[in-house]
C-alpha cells in the first residue's frame, strides 16, 4: 500500500488492484475508491468489482454516476451495487438507464429499480413494467448452491439453512443473496409463463 502511495503509477495495473483488493481496512478501500477515477476502464472496473465484493457501502453515493461511465463493466457493476445499496436518489439515473440499455441488457437495472422500490417503500416509475421479483428473507446459516442466474422451477433447491433444503418459492431466476446482520435476503425474477 505505502509503494501504490508513492507511485500511484502503479495502480496502472490490474493485478496491483486486485492485490489491494484483499488487504482488509479502510486505507485499502481508500485506494480502491481513488482507482475508480482512473483513465482505464479495466482499472475502474477491477476496483468497483472489489469494492463490492467487500461490502464497502460507501462507494455506493458514487454508483449512480458510474451509470455514464464509458466502460460497460463499469456500468454493468454499478447497476449490481445501486440493487445492493441504492436509494430512492439513485432511482432517476437507473431510469434512465434503464432507458437507453439494449432491451437484453434491460432486466439488472429494473431489478435495482425495483429491489431500491422495495426496500423504500415507493411505487415502481411508471416506465417499469410491474412487480417481478420474489424476496425470501432468510434467518440462519445460509448458503447458496446455485450460480447467478440460474433458471429454477418451484421446488428445485437454491440451497441451505442451518443444513435444512432451501427451495425456490417459484419458477425464477436466482439474481442474489444479500446478507446482512439480522437476515439473508434472497432475490429471485418470477418466469412469467
């Protein structure tokens, strides 16, 4: 960390970011939110994956700007991190975002859009197209057996709590698992037959 410090050259490279990435502490998270303005996409994009990935909320009043950026992993991350932490002040620019993607791009920011809906207890913009997602909060041990994105039927197991079988309430897709203190939040897309 005291050589990135004294070179910040260094941050040119996609390793030395994924290094910082797993020293725990806000002087790393420190580093990792400065690399978000670096001039590579790579670069941005490695420190907002790891951001995310250590839970640092508050790279999260910096999400929606990073709807513009001109990097699509970037875009794409940000999106992930506004349905993890987002608020209602994020939902203009994920509407707007939502906007302008290609419609096979469309379904992340519209379940930010409505996950950020949710949990502040608003209506859905009119420009969404309704309630989607199932949200099965979870008390317990949890793990999850099933990668992102994977198709599901009612029934079929997402995974475990406390060792018992955890199954999917309905024919979905499984979009996360949100820990936080008190419970695991599980969010699947309804399949619309």
């Amino acid at each position: 960390m005291s050589e990135v410090r004294e070179q910040p050259a260094t941050l040119d490279r996609a390793e030395v970011v994924g290094a910082l990435a797993k020293i725990p502490g806000p002087d790393a998270a420190e580093l990792l939110i400065a690399a978000l303005g670096h001039r590579k996409g790579t670069i941005r994009w490695h420190a907002l994956y790891a951001l995310l990935s250590r839970g640092q909320v508050e790279v999260a009043p910096r999400l929606a700007k990073l709807l513009l950026d001109r990097d699509g992993a970037v875009r794409e991350t940000a999106v992930e991190g506004l349905r993890r932490w987002g608020t209602a002040d994020d939902l203009p620019a994920l509407v707007a975002y939502a906007a302008r993607v290609a419609t096979h791009g469309r379904n992340a920011p519209l379940d930010a859009i409505e996950t950020i809906c949710t949990r502040t207890h608003r209506p859905l913009p009119s420009a969404h197209p309704g309630p989607r997602l199932e949200i099965v909060k979870v008390r317990g041990q949890v793990t999850i057996e099933v990668p992102r994105s994977a198709l599901l039927s009612i029934g079929d197991p997402l995974g475990t709590v406390d060792g018992a079988p955890l199954l999917a309430p309905c024919d979905s897709v499984f979009i996360a698992a949100d820990r936080d203190p008190e419970h695991t939040r599980v969010t699947l897309r309804r399949l619309v037959p």
